[in-house]
C-alpha cells in the first residue's frame, strides 16, 4: 500500500468532509471511487471545459493589450464604413 497526502484549503476540505459523510463514505474512499473510476474508463471522470466567457482567456487579454499599446502609441488606421465595405469585396 501508498500512502498519499493532499493539501486542501481547510474550508474546502471542511465541506468535502460533510458531502462524503452524507454520502456514507469518508474521504479515502471518495478518492478510492474516483481513482477506480479514472483507470477504468481510461479518462478524468468529470469534463473540463474552458471558461463560459471566453472573453477573459489569456489569448484574448494579450490581443487588447498589444491593440492598446498600439492605440496608445498613435499607430492607428482609420477607415470609413465605405472604405470597409470596398475592402470586403476586393
């Protein structure tokens, strides 16, 4: 057997603790059933998906922050919505 040791915020683990028990089970054997679960179906037993606002991902925040240095720095093209339209077309 291994023995193997987590750190939990104490709130959470509080909380983690209260679930299991009203479940019947204790953390050990929450653990036992989510690693058995994991190797038996060969993936994370829980689906991991980006954040619903997809806004505030690091690739979108590093784009408005080049655009607002450029903003900043007066390299800035303006365009009527004439000239846009003319540019879609071509």
């Amino acid at each position: 057997m291994t023995t193997v040791s987590l750190r939990f915020d104490d709130e959470m683990k509080k909380q983690l603790d209260e679930m299991c028990a009203e479940m019947g089970m204790n953390l050990t054997t929450f653990f036992m059933i989510y690693a058995k679960k994991a190797l038996r179906d060969r993936k994370i037993p829980f689906d991991i998906a980006a954040p619903t606002e997809p806004f505030y991902s690091e690739a979108n925040m590093a784009q408005i922050r080049k655009a607002d240095e450029q903003v900043r720095a007066g390299n800035v093209v303006v365009k009527t919505m004439e000239e846009l339209e003319a540019m879609e077309v071509d």
